[in-house]
C-alpha cells in the first residue's frame, strides 16, 4: 500500500475516532464499539489499529488520556476530545465529506469504450 493510501486510511480514522469522542470520554473498546454500531457493522477496528491511531492522536494533543474505571470495574484509559481535536474535526469533516462524494461520483461514471 502506498503512502498516500495509509495517509488517507489513517486520516479517515483519525476522524471517525474523534466523531466517537464528541460524546464525551471513551475507553478504547467504547470507540471500537460506536464505530462499528455507526457505520452498521461495515467498520470493525481492531486493537492493532485503534490503539496507535488513539496514540498518535494523544501525540497531535488532540486527545487527553485519563486513568478510570470502565462499567465492568477493569482498570481502562479513557480518551477525551481536546479543543484542539473538536477544531480538526470541524475544520476536516467536510473535505471528507467533498471528497468521498467526488470519489463516489468517479466510481459510478459509466465506462468510456
């Protein structure tokens, strides 16, 4: 996969996880199971992919990360939108929306003979 479809991939994840977070703090498996309810079981994110896409945001400081106890009494990080990060998803949520259109728009164009 090129660069440029891992920077895509990645950017479109980075968003969908701070959408999940606009609600309040989130443990990590809480964001994975919004994600997969919100996109009607299309998305399914795994620990291999959501913890360093929540790490990298938390670097970006677009995420604060606490200590607290989950529903089930575990130990879990819960993440929190910063301003910072709410700011990213307002600013990006729609270019998204303008580009998943426009590649919407080239999928469905009839083949040229």
């Amino acid at each position: 996969m090129s660069s440029v479809e891992m920077n895509i991939l990645r950017e479109s994840l980075d968003l969908v996880i701070l959408k999940a977070l606009t609600w309040g703090p989130r443990h990590g498996y809480a964001i994975a199971e919004w994600i997969e309810g919100a996109t009607g079981e299309v998305l399914f994110v795994d620990e291999g992919t959501l913890y360093p896409a929540l790490h990298r945001l938390a670097r970006r400081k677009l995420v604060d990360t606490e200590w607290g106890i989950s529903d089930n009494n575990r130990r879990a990080k819960y993440y929190r939108l910063k301003p910072a990060g709410r700011a990213r998803l307002r600013q990006q949520t729609p270019a998204w929306h303008h580009f998943v259109e426009a590649l919407a728009r080239a999928l469905s164009a009839p083949e040229h003979a």
